[in-house]
C-alpha cells in the first residue's frame, strides 16, 4: 500500500508539485511555514512513519505546493537562498530567522 502525498490545504484537486526536498522534516516545516506565511499552499511529505522514525527518511523529505503556487515558492526559496554567508552557514532555521525578523545582531 503506498502513501499519497498530503494535499495542501486549499488544493481540492489533490495535484502537487515538489519545491524542495530536504534532510529532515523539521527543515521541511520551516521551509512550509515561511510559504504558508506567503499565503501558499504547502505541505510535508516524508516517508518516515508520521515522523516517528526519522531514520527513514533517506529519500529525503519532499515539500510539496499545489502547481498554481509553484512559481511563487521557487522565488521565495531562491530569495531565502540569496541572504549574506555566514547566515547560510547557520541552516534553514537561521535563513529563515533572518528573512523574516532581521539578523538579530547590531
């Protein structure tokens, strides 16, 4: 039996597109919230038991938007993408941070 991806919310024909496939589904719900913050319809899938076994996750963990908010996503997360080294050097979580509420240093 094999596990449909989640529908974004909002989406009632079920069609979605993978945007980014990371490492762990914490760095997947961030990256999901940040597109839900942009008014995108967004969700996470992983093959990892509802995220009961992390270790399971060695195809990685997709973040999926409906196809109508493809092009939007992709320049959210190329912006995120495009923030100064040493934030980067931080992870998601900090890209992140900074995009939304500032470095935090001054």
């Amino acid at each position: 039996m094999s596990e449909q991806p989640p529908t974004p919310p909002g989406n009632p024909d079920g069609a979605t597109v993978p945007v980014a496939v990371v490492t762990s589904r914490s760095e997947a719900e961030l990256i999901v919230g940040m597109l839900r913050n942009n008014d995108l319809r967004a969700a996470v899938s992983a093959d990892d038991a509802g995220g009961q076994q992390p270790e399971l996750q060695v195809q990685g963990v997709r973040v999926l938007v409906a196809p109508s908010d493809e092009a939007k996503a992709r320049q959210l997360l190329a912006a995120a993408n495009d923030t100064p080294s040493q934030i980067r050097q931080g992870g998601a979580f900090r890209r992140w941070m900074s995009a939304h509420f500032g470095s935090g240093r001054g």
